[in-house]
C-alpha cells in the first residue's frame, strides 16, 4: 500500500476573519511537531467527511468543517490551502484505506480454493463500504459530479483497485483455474460490477449481508448465468 501523500504544510490564503475563532471552535495553537501535524490534519480531514457525506461538495464551507473539527476558521488554511485540495487529499486516504484493507484480507492464507482470492477481494471492498456510507457519498455521488478536476483523481484511485484485482486474475489464469480472458478487462468488469453494487446498497438497503453479495458476485464472475 502506498504511503499517503501529504499537501505540504504551508498556510494558504487566509481570509480576513481568520483569526478569528469559530463561535464552537477553539482557539489552537499551530501544530509544530510532525506528529501534531498529522494528528491535526486527520481531525480536519474526519471533520471534512462528515460535512462533505452530509451537504455535498458544494454545500460544504471551511466554516462548518473548522466548526465539526471545533477549530478556529483560519486555523483550516494551515493545513489545506483550500476546500478543493481538502477533498483531493481526503479522496486520496480513503482509497488508499479501501486497499489496505483489500491486502489485507488477500494476506490471509487461501483454503486451496480457486473463488477464495476473488472472495476475499470482493468481500472486503463490500464490508468497507458498507462500514462507512460516508465514503460511499464521498466517492460515488460528489467526486463525479464536480467533473474533470475530481474525475481524473478519482480514475485514478480506482485504476489502483483495478490493478489489485488484475493480479489475482493473472495468477488465477497461471495456475489454470480460470480461462484466459484479457486480466485487465475482466478486472475492469468486476470493478465496476462492484462499485455499482456498492453504490446502490448505499441508495437502496437490500438487506443482505455483504458476504452474501460478495459470494453472489464471485459466482457471477466464476460461473455466468447458464446451467451447468
């Protein structure tokens, strides 16, 4: 898993009010430390999800972000020189945290299984996004209805899912227990069979547990829709 790439910690422009301190914030000093930093930088980024899941990308104002993160208004712009490199750096962690937890399950030894790598895959990528709807608003509905300038970034987040899938499709094809498909398309087919799942059990409850859908979209994959 790649390590998060940090905007630099460098104070943007900062409007007139901000030294002044949010009617519910608190009057910080700035971290120092880079230790601070992070920890800084998470609270904003944790208080930024909650508002963005909530108004959207457009509704949202750095007021109400610093007001969640019960942080003075300026004291945001230390840390993100503005709302849309805050959205960027926040696409950014949680796709890098949907694959780690993806690596995380591939990490556990397979059963001898052919299904069990798609599986765990699957399977993890639905627990994660049933575990924080958040995201799901986050990544399906804001990020590609603010166009090319999150539409690119996003591709790009994803184009990193899809390549982890394309790995186990590769060695399921060198071991022979799948056919040999092109990985890359099939990986495509899966990701995006996956994310739209993902995104209409955030719509629609069906009620059904992830590990249910995750089997049921591997049987797909695996199996088609023909008797056998």
């Amino acid at each position: 898993m790649a390590v998060r790439t940090s905007l630099a910690d460098r104070r943007g422009p900062v409007p007139s009010s901000a030294g002044r301190t949010a009617r519910s914030g608190r009057g910080v000093r700035r971290a120092m430390s880079e230790q601070e930093k992070e920890q800084r930088r998470g609270e904003i980024l944790a208080a930024a999800k909650k508002v963005f899941a909530a108004k959207g990308f457009h509704g949202t104002t750095i007021a109400e972000i610093a007001k969640t993160a019960r942080l003075s208004y300026g004291s945001i712009y230390w840390y993100f020189d503005s709302k849309d490199a805050l959205f960027h750096e926040l696409m950014e962690t949680e796709g890098q945290a949907l694959r780690r937890h993806v690596h995380e399950a591939l990490a556990t030894p397979a059963d001898g299984d052919p299904a069990a790598p798609f599986q765990a895959a699957v399977r993890a990528t639905f627990e994660f996004f049933e575990s924080d709807r958040a995201l799901v608003k986050l990544l399906f509905r804001d990020s590609y209805a603010l166009g090319d300038r999150f539409e690119k970034h996003l591709f790009g987040i994803f184009e990193g899912f899809i390549g982890d899938i394309e790995a186990i499709v590769t060695d399921a094809e060198r071991r022979g227990v799948v056919v040999g498909y092109p990985p890359r398309l099939v990986a495509v087919s899966v990701g995006a069979l996956v994310g739209q799942i993902a995104h209409r059990r955030v719509v629609t409850d069906d009620g059904m547990p992830a590990a249910v859908v995750a089997d049921f979209v591997v049987s797909l994959l695996l199996n088609g829709l023909l008797p056998r």
